[in-house]
C-alpha cells in the first residue's frame, strides 16, 4: 500500500507540512488522509503526505523531511509504540499523534513523546483541534530571536536557546544547546522583555530561563534539560513557581 507522496496546495507559501499516515487498515488510512488533507487546506496550509501499511514500511522509508506522523498502535509486526520509539530515537523533533481505537494504550504514547492521543471513534470531534496542535507545534520550531555579539548578529532559534545569564556589564552571556556560551551585547532586563512572549522565565536576578528547558523547580533550583541546576530566588520563589506551574499546564 506504500504510496509516493502527493501535494495538497494550500495558501501559505512555505507553510509546507510532510506528513505520513501509518495504518494496516487500508480503508481507514486513506479515510484519514482525507480528513487530514480537509483539515490543512482549511488553514491554508500546504500539505504533502504518503500513506503506509505497517511500522517496518514506514521505518524503512526515507522520513528525514518528516515533520509529523500519524500513527496507529495495534498492527502486525512492529506496533506502533515501538515505531514511535526508533522514529524518536532519529529525531527529537518529529511529531507524533497517536490514532487506534484502544483508549487503554494511551499511557504508552506519553513514553515516546507523543503529542496527542486520537481514538479512531471520535476522531471527527478531535482533529480539528489537533491539526491545530499540530501546526502551533510546528510553528514553535519556527520562532527565531536575533541577538547581537561584540562583532555580529546571530539568529538563534528559540527552542534551542537554554538561558541568559545576565553580568556587572551591559552583557548577558548566551547559554545554548549547540555552542559555547556566547557574549551577547544588552542587559538581562532588555532581553526579557524582548522574549515575553517565547516563554522566558526570570528565575533570578542573574537567570533568564526558557521554560521548554525547565525539567522541575523546587527546593529553590531549577534543573534543566541539559543537567545544569540553577538557583532560583528564595524571594519570589512563589510566584516563580506559580508562573511555571501555569505554564507546564497549559503544554498538557
């Protein structure tokens, strides 16, 4: 049933999505290609997708411009939480939304990653919402800050940037996920209000800290993905808290 790839024109140029529907129910993956396809041309959004059979087909395709897979659980052969599982282990990135018709495997998506969980039941009432998901994950890959070093401009993508760590200077030192630390011109309190609406925590005075990097506060520490620990003011360590809190919430 492997299938060459077929494009849906949307109207946002660039907007462009690869997709692929992973199913051993043939009528069904087609059926929810369909609804796929309705779902994107609505938000205007181009839309290339392939349909395949079984986990090994789609593992063994060439996925590395992927950006989203819709996957069903129960198949023969590799099942579909295994899949998910190699096809995590190649990227960290890749979206991944679970379609079956058994609630109890649920649990399971969360293990590899998953960012949505669809029963095949009600998938007409959910997908709107989790096209929507879909796209607005996509779209944090997509967010970029400039920022300015003593002799040139980078542009960083957000997701990639670990904290600011402001200095007795009109500095801030750049910690990322890829780099040495960087020297970056401004202060901290500059920065901060530049980056309010990329989810930029102020953990302290000397710590800026993006939230999608935050693994757990407590004790007056927040770890980070990276291992680093960092010191949380005691003073306005509650309301530090609450405001992570709220925002791990609002990603569930």
């Amino acid at each position: 049933m492997e299938r060459v790839w077929y494009k849906v024109a949307g109207t946002k140029a660039g907007d462009c999505m690869k997709i692929a529907v992973c199913d051993d129910n043939k009528a069904f993956c087609e059926a929810f290609a369909n609804k796929l396809e309705a779902q994107f041309e609505a938000k205007g959004w181009d839309f290339d997708y392939a349909e395949f059979s079984s986990g090994g087909a789609l593992l063994a395709a060439d996925l590395t411009d992927v950006q989203a897979v819709f996957l069903d659980i129960d198949m023969p052969g590799v099942n579909g939480v295994e899949t998910a599982r190699l096809l995590r282990e190649r990227s960290e990135d890749m979206i991944i939304v679970f379609v079956t018709a058994f609630p109890e495997y649920a649990l399971k998506g969360y293990w590899v990653g998953a960012l949505l969980y669809l029963l095949k039941e009600s998938v007409d009432e959910q997908l709107p919402a989790c096209v929507d998901a879909v796209i607005e994950k996509l779209s944090d890959g997509r967010k970029y800050v400039k920022v300015q070093t003593t002799d040139a401009f980078l542009n960083l993508r957000v997701k990639d940037i670990l904290y600011f760590e402001g200095t007795a200077t009109k500095r801030v030192v750049l910690h990322t996920l890829a780099a040495e630390p960087v020297t970056c011109i401004g202060r901290l309190g500059e920065y901060g209000a530049r980056l309010t609406e990329y989810d930029f925590l102020r953990i302290q005075q000397s710590y800026l800290v993006n939230m999608q990097h935050i693994l757990d506060i407590r004790n007056y520490a927040a770890k980070l993905t990276n291992g680093e620990i960092l010191r949380v003011s005691r003073k306005d360590y509650s309301e530090i808290t609450r405001r992570y809190v709220t925002w791990k919430a609002r990603q569930l």
